[in-house]
C-alpha cells in the first residue's frame, strides 16, 4: 500500500530549510533580515532547526525604522539573546544623519526610505544573500517572484529579467556588487504561517494577540496612538482590544479588533476573515495595483 | 463555508493534507488565467478587498463585472500587454489538499518562465478553448510539460457555453489530447468540460452538460495522487550532501533533503561518485530522531564510516545505485540568446554539486510539433535537443524519466551567472 503522504507543513519546512542549508553552502556572506514581525520570527526559528545544534550561521540584520513597536524591540532582544545570535542594526535614522536620504516623516512614513538604509547595510557588510520572510500570498508582484531572486548593483528587482529556477535546484552565484533576495517562505500563506507557529509553540511579539490599545481610525486603518501618532482635530482616540496582523513601522500598520489572544484562536479568526492580511493592516500597500511592484524595483524587501 | 473554514477544517486531518504542484497551461486567450481566477473564486480563496481589487482593476479597463483573469496578472507589463510574461502562483486549500498553482506564459519566448513552472508540477492543468481546439501552442506546451516529468493532464475543455455544451466537440477534444499524451510517454489524461467565464464544471456542477459525470476541476485535483521526484523506475533512496560535519570515530553527519524511497537506521548506502559502501546509523528531521524517514524531508543521516564525505556528494541505497559518470548525454531545454555550440564550457550544478562542463556534441534537435529528434549541430533559444557533455567531476545521475531531481542538472554562464539550460539525463521523454 502506498504510505500516507507528508503533511504539507512538514514539505513546506522541509522545503525552506532545503534553501536556507543551499545558500548558507554557496554564498560567501548571507545575513537574515529580521524585523521581529511573525514571518522574520518564523524564519528565525527555521533557521535555528536547519542548524542545530550549531549557532546559527549568520547575522540577523534588522533595518530600524525608528517608529517601532516597543514589543517588538523587546522581542527581537530576547530572541538574539536566546539564540546567542549577530545582530546588525541599520538605522534608517542614521541613514537621514549621514544625507543618504532625507527624512519624509510626518508628511509620508519612513517605510519607502528602508530601501536605502537595506541597500547602505548590504554594500557596507558585503552581504550577498539576505533572508527574507515576504510571500507570494502577499501581493501580486511578490506572487511573480523566485525563491532566490537576484538585485543588480543598484538594489533593484528586474521583474521581466529573472533567472530561470528549475527544479529545486537553488544557484547562489552572484556577479560583483549583485546580490541575492532569498524567500523560503514563498508558498507559505498567512495560515500556514500561524499553524506552524501554533505547531512549534513559538513565541511571538505580545502585539500579535488582544491586548488594549488607544488607536485612532485613518481611512479604515486603526493606527495606534504612539509619540508619532497623535489623534489631530476632528480624530478621537479609542481604547480597543485589538491585535496586529502584520507588524512594520508603527506609523503606518494598522491594529485590527480583535479578542484573540492564542495561536488558537488566532488561527479561528484568520479562518472567518474576509480580509487580506495586508489589505486589513498595511497602509503602504494601498496605492495603486503596482505599488509593490514599484519598491521591489527601487530594492524594497 | 469558506476557503479559510475550510483550511481550518483540514488542521483536524493534519497528516492528510499533502501539498499538489500544478502547471497551468495553454495557449494565449484560451483561458488560463480566467480559469485560474474562477478557481479561487469559487473556492471562495479570494477576500473581499482582493475582489475589490479585482474589480476596480477591471472598471479602470473599461469591462463591467469581475474580469478574473486579473487574479494572476501581477506585473505592469503584463497588464499592459494582456499577456503573461513570468509566472504567477496562487494558493489553495481544500479538506485534502494544498495547490500550488503555477500559472505559466503561453509565449514561446518565455518558455525559460513555463519551464520554471513545469519543473516542479506534479500535475499540468491544460486549458484548450472548445471553439478553437487544441492549438500549436496547446501541442507544445503539453509536450514540454510532459517532457518536465509532468505525469497528469488535467485538460479543461473551456468556453463550452459558446458551442451549447456540444458533448461531440468535447470527446475530440479529449480523443485528440489523449492521442497526444499517448504520443508523449503515456501521460495520464483527466478531462472536464467547463465555463470559466460562467463557473461551470470548476468548483460547481454545470447544470449545462447533464450528459457529463466526472468530476469538476476542483475535485480532479483532490483526486490526483501527488508524486513529487521519485518515477516508477527508482526503488532506491537519493539524498545529496548539503552540508557535511565530523562526528566521533569516523562517523560523519550530512544534512539534506530526501528523494525517492524511505530511508531506514541500519540500511546500506554507497556514497557517490566514491563508491564506498557503509551503513545508516542514526536519523533526525527537524522534529527529532526517528528510525525511518520519507521524502521530501530534510534530514540529518549519520553514516558509520563517513571519512571524506562533502557537499556535492549523494548517497544513495546500496540496491539500485546510479553509475557515477563525467560522460553524459541528455536532453537540453536552451534559454540564452546566444546558440549552444560544441566546445563551451560552462558551470554546472547537479543536486548539491557545483562542477564545469563542457559540450562535446549538440546530436540532435527536437521538433515539438511532430515529436520528432532531427539533425542539428546547435541550439537557438527555446531549443530542445539532445547534447553530449563532458562534466569535470563524475555526477550519480538518474535518468530524468525515473528521478527528477537526480536526473537534472542546470547549466550556468560563468560570466553572468544566469542559468542558460535545463538539462534531463537521457534522450526526450516525449519521443
């Protein structure tokens, strides 16, 4: 009799710790793009299984905005703690200090100009492979991509020049100055995101389950109230129970209502949704239908 | 109940929940995409700011409703055009499956996108407008898929509502693409009859075509068994060295992921090209240790006497090994824009292994239309043929029809390190 065939999350893990294994052998100096987000989390923890009992062998890059999440900060620390991992911290701040780019917070996030603190970070380290935890679920333009996707010398992705990816074979070679955007969690989804999360019993940002939240509504998005958001004339602040989604720059990602307050009942709420994950939360994604497209082009993660 | 009710449903059979790659095929303005769109639509794996999207996106092109087609379309150029140029994936889910769905160009000078679609399909999903019939193009792409290793065609005879659900149109169609399959190795063949465009036979019944008792796409793609890399004529176990660590007394341990046959603790393997003989002495996946493992897991093996063993490496049950070779003939899937010559030399990467290669003979050149192999002396681009290499290290290799993984190697140029080939050990599967 044919033997039952592998859940697909195991496949999917497999799969993804197949390509953080094939890139780690082949390019010279990869580092993993840490945001302390869900997926980043997830990859983290994928990394630290495709490794033990050995170190993790690379550093954890994480391009700081500045407009953080408290929690998130907290949590990225404990996980470097725990896992005694390098961590390398790009400031998009910094990025501003040193004329790089200027500063268009208030008038617009700092989300578009992370593209130039990224790109800064890997000619600076030399980095010629950066983990990344975005998936094709996400977008339409991610839906396009490869699971290692090549950036020229500028940063950018030329969507219409990608590489053959045949099989599963994965090829790290990289010209000078190009770089590789590796995505092992490509065909994951948003749940299988969470199940994994519920099946590895992982920690998280406390963000990501119900807590009480001051938020104001802009244009549907709950942002919350922080030193960068102040409710102005005609907004009022709420106090909500509310959880993230997604978690990015705390000026633009919104918080969505919510009593969930496990993996659990996380994974119940997804189920009802009718909302994307970055339609519901992301207010970076909301321009136009080739706005991703468009920040991948410039370098975006 | 939608698409994510259903998804947590399937958490209850966790282990019953196998992944399906599929290929969706066909000529331009046959339907892929539309069928794609309706697809998620019905199984209700679109939200509502997606059909938003979907709609808006349709309204700015001046097309009243939904046009689903859009649900794929994900780059500037693409919309701009019409066409799809790179592929997409979409995902769903059902009670028993997770899809992958590749939706791939129909554009010949895109076959280096359909061919990245095709590699890793367990399933080819063939669209053929029922008033147009199975084109060129359908030809082609069916047989590249089936050259890929793609072992079921699910044909979707499209656009029935335009000849009044015609049951005679569509047993040609079927008769026609099974006479092709036939044609191409044997390839198993499923066909429905649908409206992408009205949602017949997809995911619901089509009131239409009383005289149809399959099942709809949906449910044809729950039914396909999924059989990833390993083809009937393998009964051992692959596993490539991905990373190699010295353990205690000549003990060695190496990471990779499994393909073909289970692997068990105690179980004999040769470690290739070498040849040496030893035994499996202890088993991890990522949960843990275990005494038997199965594809497609990563794993960690430990070998009794393991001195030497490296990235690049494959072990391999000792029953039915591969013959370590430097010499191989194969089949070529050519993509760059300069011709495939004798003498060039390339970089080549087999499973883990990363060697140089050199082409000793172009030897013949496949026509997709009559399936024919002809006389050639060089490739153009979006060639197929079959060409003699001489690699600097000797590879383990399969052939392609019974491993798709062992039996592949891609080929590199060294001075842009873009992947100009996909290369299957032996001649074409499809002749």
């Amino acid at each position: 009799m044919r033997p039952v065939d592998p859940d697909y999350l195991d496949v999917l893990e497999s799969h993804a710790v197949f390509v953080m294994r094939e890139v780690v052998a082949e390019c010279r100096r990869p580092a993993l793009l840490f945001s302390g987000g869900k997926d980043s989390a997830v990859l983290l923890r994928l990394a630290e299984k495709a490794f033990r009992p050995g170190p993790i062998p690379f550093p954890l890059l994480h391009v700081d905005t500045g407009h953080n999440f408290p929690e998130t900060l907290e949590f990225r620390n404990r996980r470097v703690g725990e896992l005694a991992a390098d961590l390398v911290v790009a400031s998009v701040q910094d990025s501003i200090d040193r004329g790089l780019v200027a500063d268009p917070w208030p008038a617009e996030s700092r989300n578009r100009i992370q593209s130039v603190t990224l790109r800064d970070a890997i000619s600076t380290y030399g980095f010629d492979a950066c983990f990344g935890g975005a998936r094709r679920d996400e977008d339409k333009a991610r839906a396009k991509e490869r699971v290692i996707s090549l950036r020229k010398s500028d940063g950018g992705w030329e969507p219409d020049q990608q590489r053959p990816e045949l099989w599963q074979v994965y090829y790290g070679g990289v010209r000078a100055g190009e770089h590789l955007r590796v995505f092992p969690l490509s065909d994951w989804t948003e749940m299988d995101v969470w199940r994994y999360i519920q099946r590895e019993s992982m920690d998280l940002p406390s963000i990501y389950y119900s807590h009480r939240r001051s938020v104001v509504d802009r244009g549907g998005i709950l942002l919350a109230v922080s030193e960068w958001v102040v409710p102005g004339p005609g907004e009022a602040a709420e106090e909500l129970s509310v959880r993230y989604r997604t978690v990015g720059d705390a000026t633009l990602t919104g918080a969505v209502r919510s009593p969930a307050r496990t993996a659990d009942e996380v994974i119940a709420e997804i189920a009802d949704s009718r909302v994307s994950e970055r339609g519901a939360t992301r207010g970076d994604d909301r321009f136009s239908e080739s706005s991703m497209e468009d920040r991948k082009r410039e370098g975006y993660f | 109940m939608s698409a994510q009710e259903r998804e947590a449903d399937s958490i209850d059979h966790s282990g019953e929940v196998a992944l399906l790659r599929l290929a969706a095929v066909g000529a331009v303005d046959d339907g892929k995409s539309t069928l794609i769109g309706r697809l998620l639509h019905d199984a209700d794996q679109l939200t509502e700011d997606q059909l938003q999207a979907l709609e808006s996106a349709s309204r700015a092109r001046g097309q009243s409703g939904i046009n689903l087609s859009f649900a794929t379309d994900g780059l500037r150029a693409e919309r701009a055009q019409g066409i799809t140029i790179d592929v997409a994936y979409r995902y769903a889910v059902t009670p028993h499956r997770k899809l992958v769905i590749a939706d791939c160009p129909g554009h010949v000078e895109y076959t280096r996108n359909m061919a990245t679609g095709a590699s890793t399909a367990d399933l080819a999903l063939v669209v053929v407008d029922a008033t147009r019939g199975l084109r060129e193009q359908t030809r082609r792409h069916t047989a590249l898929a089936a050259l890929f290793g793609v072992r079921h065609l699910l044909l979707a005879v499209n656009k029935m509502d335009l000849i009044d659900w015609d049951e005679r149109r569509y047993r040609e169609l079927t008769q026609e693409m099974q006479l092709l399959a036939r044609s191409l190795g044997g390839t198993a063949v499923e066909s429905v009859p649908i409206s992408a465009r009205h949602g017949d036979n997809v995911v619901e019944r089509s009131v239409h075509a009383g005289w149809y008792r399959g099942p709809t796409v949906l449910e044809a793609l729950e039914q396909v068994p999924t059989s990833t890399f390993a083809g009937p004529g393998m009964t051992g176990m692959r596993l490539p060295v991905q990373l190699a660590e010295r353990g205690p007394e000549g003990t060695i341990r190496v990471a990779g992921m499994l393909m073909g046959a289970e692997v068990q603790v105690s179980d004999e393997v040769v470690i290739l090209p070498e040849g040496r003989r030893t035994r499996v002495t202890a088993l991890e996946t990522l949960a843990g240790a275990v005494s038997s493992a199965r594809a497609p897991l990563s794993i960690w093996l430990t070998l009794a006497d393991g001195v030497g063993v490296q990235r690049g490496d494959l072990i391999a049950s000792a029953v039915d090994p591969p013959v370590p070779s430097r010499d191989q003939v194969a089949t070529v899937c050519w993509f760059a824009h300069y011709r495939l010559c004798r003498g060039q030399e390339f970089v080549v990467k087999h499973t883990t292994r990363v060697t140089t290669g050199r082409v000793l003979a172009v030897e013949s050149k496949l026509d997709l239309d009559t399936l024919r192999l002809g006389p050639a002396s060089y490739l153009e681009t979006n060639d197929i043929g079959v060409v003699r290499w001489w690699l600097a290290d000797a590879i383990g290799a399969d052939q392609y029809q019974d491993s798709r993984a062992s039996g592949s190697f891609i080929v590199i140029d060294p001075k842009t390190e873009v992947t100009v080939a996909a290369v299957m050990v032996g001649a074409p599967a499809v002749t």
